[in-house]
C-alpha cells in the first residue's frame, strides 16, 4: 500500500488512527492514517498501490478511463456523491488511476474512504488493468481543471484561467469570465471584450483561485 498527498498539504506520519490537524495557506487541513493511507482533507485524497503486473500500452488510456468510469457511476450513486473526472496518467515512469467526486457542500475524508475502498474491491474483481499503478480518490480542488463539456457548462458565468499551447498576441496566458463554448471554441470575456479561442489549441482551461 502506498500512500500519497498533494503539494501544499501539511504531511504528519501518526500512528494508524491517529489524527492530526494542520494549518495552511488555504486553511485547515486534517491528516488521518486509516489502514495503512493517508487521508488529508484539503485534496481528500486517498490512495492504494494496487496490482503488480505490467504492460498496458498508452493506446488503452482512454479505454481505461471509460471502464473505470463505468464501475465508478454506480459507487458514486451509492455513496452520494458525483463524478467529476476520472484520468489514468504516467507521471514519474508510474502510473495513477485518479476518481475526482464532488457534490453539494463539498466532498469529505468520509466520502473518498468510502468511494476508494468500493472501487478498490470493483477494480480488484474486473481486473482490467494490466500494470502496477496507484488508485487516487479526491475532490477536484477550488482550481479544477475544465476538461469536460459539463465540466464548462457548469462553469459558464465564472471566472477562468486558461493557457495555450502557443501565444496569441503575444502571450500564452488568459484570464476573464467564461461566456460559452461549442464543440470547437470556448469564449472568455477579458476587459468587457469577448475571446474566443480554439479547443484543440488550449493547453488548459481551469476555475480562477479566489483568494
């Protein structure tokens, strides 16, 4: 079992059980070491080294990311809670299966503990994936990235930042209010100016932090 935490969250190594509260630069955050993983409050993550096998070429990714989905919607309807995104990624030369749940009020440690051990056990049965990687249960975080078309139709009025793979007029870098999108533009209102810019040529598109 491998246990991980993202960037910014305050890391403790307490005994199994024992909790711990921390302050950060976006609040508190609580750190739980339950079975062996950690839990933190702030990214809700939680994760598990599952498998030890190897071999999954990239051109399954997305292959991976549907079936998992599939065996996730019935979990997140159990549990309360909605999907988000769901991403197989390598990042290090090792692989992540990641579940990002949100749902009204925000998800807690409950709710990633509950989801990570339904769809650890889903996982294990189905047995799909082919090499060694670790599962991530969390929330989307406040700058969650807009990837999906329901991810900016629930979005539409907010404020966003996005970047591009190459400049326009100079830079790579945008800020405003989103406006719309279609199948091939995404409009962002900059200045009281509508910008539209081209899917294919955005690098990402996330929620402005508001701090």
């Amino acid at each position: 079992m491998q246990a991980r935490l993202q960037p910014g969250n305050i890391l403790h190594d307490p005994p199994k059980h024992e909790e711990k509260v921390g302050k950060g630069p976006r609040g508190f955050r609580v750190v739980r070491r339950i079975a062996g993983a950690l839990f933190a409050e702030q990214s809700v993550l939680s994760s598990l080294l599952l498998n030890s096998k190897k071999g999954v070429p990239m051109s399954k990714k997305s292959d991976i990311e549907k079936k998992a989905e599939a065996l996730l919607e019935p979990i997140a309807e159990k549990c309360g809670v909605s999907i988000y995104d769901v991403e197989y990624v390598k990042e290090a030369g090792e692989w992540y299966l990641r579940a990002y749940i949100d749902k009204e009020g925000g998800v807690n440690i409950n709710d990633c503990v509950d989801v990570n051990h339904a769809l650890s056990d889903a996982l294990d049965e189905d047995d799909f994936i082919e090499e060694a990687y670790t599962l991530e249960v969390s929330s989307p975080g406040l700058g969650r990235q807009l990837k999906k078309d329901r991810h900016l139709a629930n979005s539409i009025g907010q404020d966003v930042e996005l970047k591009l793979f190459k400049p326009k007029d100079g830079t790579k870098e945008f800020a405003g209010k989103l406006k719309g999108f279609d199948d091939q533009t995404v409009t962002v209102t900059i200045n009281d100016q509508d910008e539209t810019f081209i899917r294919k040529e955005i690098s990402v598109i996330k929620l402005a932090l508001d701090f």
